[in-house]
C-alpha cells in the first residue's frame, strides 16, 4: 500500500492510543516482535492469549479496548509464532532455485 520498509516497530502494540493498525501489503521484514502478543490474556473465547488492550485513560477503563493489527501480505521471517494469524502475518520463504 505505502511501500514502508524495515521491521515492525516493537511498540506496535503498546502506544498508548493506538487502536488499529493496518500495515497489510508493505514491504515491512523481520521476525515479529513479541510485545504484539501477550500470552497471560484472556482471549474472551476460553483461552489465553491476545493482542494487548488499550491502556486506562480517564475516558476508558483498563481493559475494555482491544487493538487490530494488520500485518498481511509483508515478507516476514519463517518461521512465524503461532499466535502470528491474530495479526494476518504471513512470511516469505527462501526458495532454492537452481544449484550449481
């Protein structure tokens, strides 16, 4: 979309106004950073894990705001975490074309 390059920014997910962010079909590379997941967290569907919430302010309570990120479509590094689908990650693999 805006042909941003480089990794994926560790604070991603923890600005503290960040709601939603679509980063889908850049050119952004790397291994994802593990501050995009928080594995202690509810996912409200009976297990653990998720994308950290929004923080407190004085116009929302902890807790009661969750973020989107979107990173599909980007040549992450394989292999991906397995909590990588919640932001649409996907990677790029070397691929051997010829030996000599």
């Amino acid at each position: 979309k805006n042909s941003l390059r480089g990794t994926v920014p560790d604070w991603l997910a923890t600005h503290p106004c960040l709601r939603e962010a679509d980063l889908s079909a850049n050119k952004l590379s790397g291994k994802l950073p593990e501050s995009l997941w928080d594995a202690e967290l509810d996912d409200g569907e009976g297990g653990y894990g998720a994308i950290p919430y929004l923080p407190a302010r004085h116009d929302r309570p902890a807790m009661s705001e969750q973020r989107t990120i979107n990173l599909g479509l980007n040549p992450l590094f394989c292999p991906l975490p397995e909590w990588a689908d919640e932001v649409h990650a996907t990677c790029r693999q070397a691929e051997l074309l010829a030996l000599d």
